[in-house]
C-alpha cells in the first residue's frame, strides 16, 4: 500500500470536556458526606470515560489509489472505503 495522503485531526475539544466530566466523577467518588458515589459506580464510570476517550480521541484518514481508510482513536474503529470504479 503506497499511501498518498495522510491526514490526522485530535479532538481537543472532546478531550477536555471528558477530562471535565472525569473531574466531576471524581469529585462525586471524594465527596464525604452521606451522598457520595459509590465504589463500583466511579470504577464503571471511569472505565467508560477511558474507553470513550481511547476510542475517539483522534481521527486519521489515509488515501491511496485503491481505497480509504479511516481511523478513530486507537484504530479499534477502522473503515475502509473502496470507491466503485467509474464506468467510461
């Protein structure tokens, strides 16, 4: 594969309203008190803020003469377009 163009693009906005959130998660777990987040709840949620966060946190795309690919985070989500070849 002779790649002819590569182009990658990070979602910082993506990456610090998560980071937000986690904060908020975290600070609901620390909270002493009778109203906290229990254990699980924050481990689950964490989890899933991280996995968000890995999934799509940069979007690549790469072209070459057969087809595209694009890629989200990682490259646990990867797409390959094969354009139909044009009729003459």
């Amino acid at each position: 594969m002779i790649i002819q163009c590569k182009n990658s693009q990070t979602g910082w906005i993506m990456i610090g309203l998560f980071l937000l959130i986690s904060i908020q998660i975290t600070d609901s777990f620390l909270r002493f008190g009778t109203s906290h987040l229990p254990l699980g709840a924050f481990i689950s949620l964490m989890a899933l803020m991280i996995a968000v966060i890995l999934t799509f946190f940069r979007l690549t795309i790469k072209a070459d003469e057969k087809c595209i690919h694009v890629i989200f985070g990682i490259g646990l989500v990867y797409i390959k377009i094969r354009p139909e070849p044009s009729v003459k």
